[in-house]
C-alpha cells in the first residue's frame, strides 16, 4: 500500500465537467505528485504524466484506489503513459513519480477522448491527422497541423499551436507561448 498526502493538488478532477480532458501542472511530494480523480465505471481514461527533475526527466504514472492499493502502472520512460479502464465509480489516486525520486515539477494530461495515435516528440514536431502530441524535454515547438487532437508541452519552455479543432493545449511546466488558433479551445 502507498502513502498518499492528504494535501493533494488539484481535488477531485471530474472530466464530465472539463470537457472530458484535463491538463494541470501537480505538486511534487518527496518524487510522487498526487492527485484525486473521480472515474466512472466502463470509461477509458487515457493518462500522461511528465515530471522534471534535475537531470532526468523519466516519469511513471500510477493509480490506486482509495485504500492505496495499485489499480495501474505505465512502465518509466521520458513520460509516463498509461491507459485506464475504470471498473466502478468513484475516486482513484494518480502518482506522477520522476525517476530521480526527490521534488520536482510534474505535468498531467488526462483524457477520455482516445487518440488513433500519441506521438513522442522532442524539438519541433507537426501533428497529423488524429494524433495526440506530448512533448519530452524542454522547448518543444508542437504544431496541430490540419486535424491533431492535442499538445503536451511537458518541462521547459514550449510553443503550442492550435488549428480550427477543438482542442486541448497545455505548455506544463515553464514559460510557454500558446496560440489556440480557431475552434473552442482548452488550455
């Protein structure tokens, strides 16, 4: 069982009130940020944590139920990326964990909008149709092109550009430039 602060940032994330997609920087306790999120059962929830740490900037993401049990785990990587299925209503714990394991800024995206594809990219990177963008490292320069869903800046200083989709734009952690573009944007 894990140890989960009752300080949480971010309570009670409810997607059917945010346009089924969430996107906020979360603290950092002692290498895990926490948040509660309210699930519904026979949902899919699609989950990318990005935490920075000094040198490394490998993450994980994690979820347990309200005992502290384990629910889900993404493998570690530059982000953590995992997909939920939830099997009853009510509220799950997310861990971002950094691979450092000590304070650090950390990014979540979560969504119930499936994406046919979640592209990786470091630098500057233009979406294709249907893709879903998360960005590793600092200064990512991510484009939605014609018909991307969504950006993930993550760490860093990123450029987010739109298109006339509805979207979904979060520079994370850093100063970040975000240009919506048309369409009824989230950022």
């Amino acid at each position: 069982m894990a140890f989960i602060p009752s300080n949480l940032t971010a309570l009670d994330w409810d997607l059917t009130r945010n346009a089924g997609s969430l996107s906020v920087p979360i603290e950092d306790f002692g290498g895990i940020a926490w948040t509660r999120l309210q699930v519904t059962a026979g949902v899919t929830y699609y989950l990318v944590g990005s935490a920075v740490a000094a040198t490394d900037p490998g993450s994980g993401v994690a979820i347990l139920d309200s005992a502290g049990n384990p629910l889900a785990a993404s493998p570690a990587g530059a982000l953590g990326i995992l997909t939920f299925s939830a099997t009853s209503t009510g509220s799950v714990f997310v861990g971002v964990a950094n691979a450092m394991g000590y304070p650090g800024a950390a990014d979540l995206f979560v969504t119930t909008n499936p994406a046919s594809v979640l592209v990786e990219v470091a630098g500057a990177y233009t979406a294709l149709a249907g893709e879903r963008v998360a960005g590793r490292g600092d200064a990512n320069s991510i484009g939605l092109g014609a018909a991307g869903l969504d950006a993930l800046g993550g760490g860093g200083d990123d450029t987010l550009t739109g298109n006339g989709l509805d979207n979904r734009l979060s520079g994370g952690a850093g100063d970040d430039r975000i240009d919506a573009e048309d369409g009824n944007d989230a950022i």
